[in-house]
C-alpha cells in the first residue's frame, strides 16, 4: 500500500524551493505527527532558500515557527494525545553535550549532527510548511485555548526575544535601547517593558515598523534614515547612555552602535543575525567600557514555555505584529512579502 500523500515546501536545494506532494511521514519512538495549522515566515527562512543551512541534509521541508494539533503518537510516547493543540520549537539538541545538559541545547555542540542525535526542524531536517510534521514530543508545547494558531507562530520569535532580553539582564529601571523593530525588537522591547524598564527606545528606518513599537509602548523612535541614533540616545540619557542595548537588526553598522551607545559598564545583547560579512566592531568600545556584550542564540533555556504562559497572560500584544496571512500554495509570494517589508509587513503567517 502507498503512502499518504500531502502538500509540503521542499527546500530542493539552496534556491530551489518547491511545493509538491511528498509522503505523509510516520512518527518513530519519542515522535509525535503533527497537522500543521499555521507556520509563520521568519528571516532565516530567506538565508536557507537563498544559501542552505549548515548540516542541513538535502531535500527537506522547510518552515520552523508552527502550531497545529496532534494527529497521531508514535510508540513510547507520553505527554500528548491526539487532538491536543501544540506549538513546535525548532531546535533538538543532541541532550549529552555540555550545552544540552545544561539547557543550552540551541547551542548544542553537536549542532548539525544528525548521527549524534541532533536536529534543527525547518533548518537542517523536516520543517513545518507542510500538511503535516513528524517532531519529538520533547519539541512541543501546549498551546493555550486563547491562542489562535496563527498567534502561536510567534511563540519561538517571543521565546527569542525573551531570551535576549534575560541575556542582556534588563532590570527594572534601566532605560533601554531595542535597535531594528522587525518582530524580534518589537517583542523584545515590550518583554523589557514587562521586566521593568524605566523607558525603552526603538530605532529603525521604517515609519510603520516605528508606529506599531510606539503603539506597543515604545517611549522613544528614532528613524536612523533622519536622525543619528547614537546622538539621539545619548542625549536623552543625558550623556550617559542606555543602560542596556539590544541589537535585533543583524545589521554590522547596528551593532558598532550598539556598543558606542550604551553606557560604560552597560550590557549589550546580540540578537539579530547578521549573516555573511566581517563585523566592522570597535572592540575598544568593549574594553574602554567595560561592556558585557553577549550573544543571544534563539529561544535558548526553554523560554518558549515561559513565554507562552506570559503570552497567553497577555502580558505583551501580538495582534500587530501579524501584519499578513497566505496559503501554503503561495509561499513563494508569502516571503516575497516578508522580505520586501510590502504594505509594512511584520510578521507572515501561512496557514496550512
Ligand atoms: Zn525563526
Ligand atoms: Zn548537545
């Protein structure tokens, strides 16, 4: 007997993304399958259409922002049922490394190891821009009954953010600076709200980006296309600097400000991914200040499960933020969208 067919986004090979019918996959011991509901469009997903993934295994199905609802259990099984309403979180570390013991499992040091038990879904093996998804039940979270699924995309984006906020240890009072107001910056300065900042700052070059950090409680915009960001911050500081700066552009130029900007002995968070290039980073910004500037690697320490109670408290808005929803059939237009910022373009959702 023949496999079950259904629709999935097959990343071929670096720039050959195609949709077309593949096998209904099966779930293995510890393996959950999955009905995938909505997948949100993410920025890494350009960079692996575009130029692949390191330890990415050839052809498999993108997407790693879903939710959906349990459609099967593979054997040895223990936490779900079918029909529960769950939101995936991409990253699989190989659990026996240094990094996995300890929660770091984003930065699992066996990252890309498919043979060492390692997988990255929607990155390096079977993603969520198909019909359905086969992923460990260690992977998944509940999704609360007030969260639409299209809203549930953004948990690993808020887990981010979440994450990047901790890293760079905002604590209540600080006046912080949240650089490139994409979904990340925007979650991340209303996550810095919720911690307890006195005032945070959102810098960025477009107008509807900088309305929605505002209308989501930004006390300052800065559009770096009119104004100096580094000059602006410094004076409403009055000369000192944020205490905290969180770079969530993955821009270089960003992040030489990131550190000229923030106040000596302040914290600087890297989020954004800046990709292919040499950082033009004065590193005598870091030392001259005495800066703790760290990196931030996605929804690191389970932040998704902390972020989805917060979430679901509504503790911080998403509404805004989902600018945009398309059809699987139209994922090619769906990241067109997304990375053309067309009709001021946030976050965009596929639903499947
Ligand atoms: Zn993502
Ligand atoms: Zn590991």
């Amino acid at each position: 007997m023949s496999a079950e067919k259904m629709k999935a986004a097959v990343l071929n090979e670096p720039g050959d993304l195609e949709i077309r019918d593949v096998d209904v996959p099966e779930p293995g011991p510890g393996e959950v399958l999955v009905r995938v509901r909505a997948c949100g469009v993410c920025g890494s997903d350009l960079e692996i259409r575009d130029h692949g993934w390191e330890g990415a295994e050839f052809p498999f199905i993108m997407g790693h922002e879903w939710t959906g609802e349990v459609a099967d259990l593979g054997p040895e099984t223990y936490h779900f049922e079918v029909g529960d309403r769950v939101a995936s979180e991409p990253h699989d570390g190989c659990g026996m490394c240094r990094n996995c013991k300890v929660g770091k499992y984003t930065a699992c040091l066996n990252y890309g190891d498919f043979s060492k038990g390692h997988q990255h879904h929607g990155f390096t093996v079977d993603g969520g821009y198909a019909h359905y998804c086969v992923i460990p039940e260690s992977n998944l979270h509940e999704l609360p009954d007030n969260m639409s699924y299209q809203e549930g995309t953004l948990l690993t984006t808020a887990a981010c953010s979440l994450y990047a906020v901790e890293r760079a240890d905002v604590s209540a009072g600080d006046f912080v600076a949240v650089l490139g107001p994409g979904a990340i910056g925007l979650l991340a300065a209303q996550i810095a709200n919720y911690r307890g900042a006195s005032e945070v700052l959102v810098s960025g070059t477009r107008e509807p980006r900088l309305e929605a950090a505002r209308e989501l409680g930004a006390d300052y915009t800065v559009n770096i296309h009119e104004e100096d960001p580094v000059e602006r911050v410094t004076e409403l500081t009055d000369g000192v600097g944020p205490d905290v700066v969180i770079e969530a552009a993955g821009v270089h130029q960003a992040q030489q400000q990131a550190v000229e900007m923030v106040r000596r002995g302040g914290n600087v968070g890297l989020v954004g991914n800046p990709g292919e290039g040499v950082a033009e980073l004065d590193t005598q910004w870091i030392v001259s200040g005495d800066l703790d500037v760290v990196g931030v690697k996605a929804e690191g320490m389970n932040s998704t499960q902390r972020v989805t109670r917060l979430m679901s408290k509504r503790e911080f808005e998403t509404e805004p933020l989902l600018t945009h929803e398309y059809d699987l059939a139209d994922l090619p237009e769906a990241m067109s969208t997304f990375e053309n910022r067309e009709e001021g373009a946030i976050k965009v959702v596929v639903n499947i």
